[in-house]
C-alpha cells in the first residue's frame, strides 16, 4: 500500500477502545516508512501537506510508538516508520493552581493531552551549547515529551523564583512538590 490510502487504512486497524491504545502491546511487522512527519512546531505532514483535521492527528497520536531513537505509528496489525523532528508534542497553554512550594502547573498539549508536571511529567531545560538558546520540554506520556511553546516557557520564567544551587543562582519553577530549573539567573 502506498499514498493517501495508506494512512486511512492504518486508521481503521485501530481497535475502538477508551483511553490509549495499547501500543507497548502490539508488535506487528515493520511495512515499511511513510512520508509522514511531525514538525518542531507539532504540524503533522502527510505527503508534504499538513493534516488539518484536529481529530485525526489526535488518533495518529495515540498510536506513536518509539523504539530506540525511531519513530512508528503500530496497529495490532502494521507499524510503519515516521519522521519526527523534536518532540512529538507541543505544549501549548499552562494553567497555574495556587502558590509557591504548593503550586501546580497544568499544561495541554497540541493534541488535546492535559497533564499536571510532576514526578510523572518533569519538565526539563536542554541549552544549545552554541547559540545558549532554551529548549524547555514536559513530558507527556512514557518517554514522550512535548516541547513547551515559547509564549508559555514566558509564563513559567515569570512565575519562577531564584534558587541557590552549588554556588550559583538558577531560576525555577514549583509544580505538584517538585522544584524544576529554568535556567541560571542573570
């Protein structure tokens, strides 16, 4: 199978059920790569053009799966190889329960995914070595993450407090008991 039926036909292999699929379950045979990828700013590509229709890039993220440093899209039946160019997620809105030692940061992601950071949804701050730049990311799901949108990385350095950490001045931001770097003060 190749070109636009392909990507409906692994749509209807997917078992109707609530919540997620079942992915880490599901070993089928590799068929093969698609022209199918998600973009650092968490636009879906199929055939060069972006899906626009919201619901069924919600159902193609529930059928990601990651081995080793590639990605798939599995059906009980099928996994086909897909490209990813940062993280398969993108948060896109934070929303901030109380204060201080006490706060929670709830955030939601491109694909409708709401999830409070924490022990199971750290949020780390990757630095490029070169230009000194943040990439701050939350993870999602398992191993998955999402790559916080800059308007709402704003929103977490304007909540975040100074932080003394061997010696030197960071700051950082409380969520759900957990006290996450944003990067060092300035």
């Amino acid at each position: 199978m190749s070109g636009p039926a392909k990507a409906n036909d692994l749509l209807g292999q997917i078992p109707a059920t609530r919540g997620l699929p079942p992915v880490h379950l599901w070993n089928p045979d590799f068929c093969g790569d698609i022209d199918m990828r998600i973009a650092r700013d968490g636009t879906w590509y199929y055939l060069g053009t972006p899906i626009t229709r919201k619901a069924m890039v919600k159902l193609f993220s529930t059928i990601l799966k990651k081995e080793g440093e590639r990605w798939f899209l599995v059906t009980p039946v099928e996994k086909v190889g897909i490209q990813v160019e940062d993280a398969p997620f993108v948060a896109v809105l934070v929303d901030v329960e109380g204060t201080g030692e006490g706060q929670r940061l709830h955030f939601t992601d491109n694909c409708e995914n709401r999830f409070t950071a924490g022990p199971e949804h750290p949020l780390r701050v990757s630095i490029n070595p070169a230009t000194d730049a943040p990439s701050p990311y939350v993870r999602v799901r398992g191993e998955f993450e999402a790559r916080i949108q800059r308007s709402v990385f704003y929103h977490l350095v304007a909540l975040a407090v100074p932080v003394e950490r061997h010696g030197e001045q960071w700051l950082g931001v409380w969520s759900d008991g957990a006290l996450y770097l944003l990067g060092r003060a300035q």
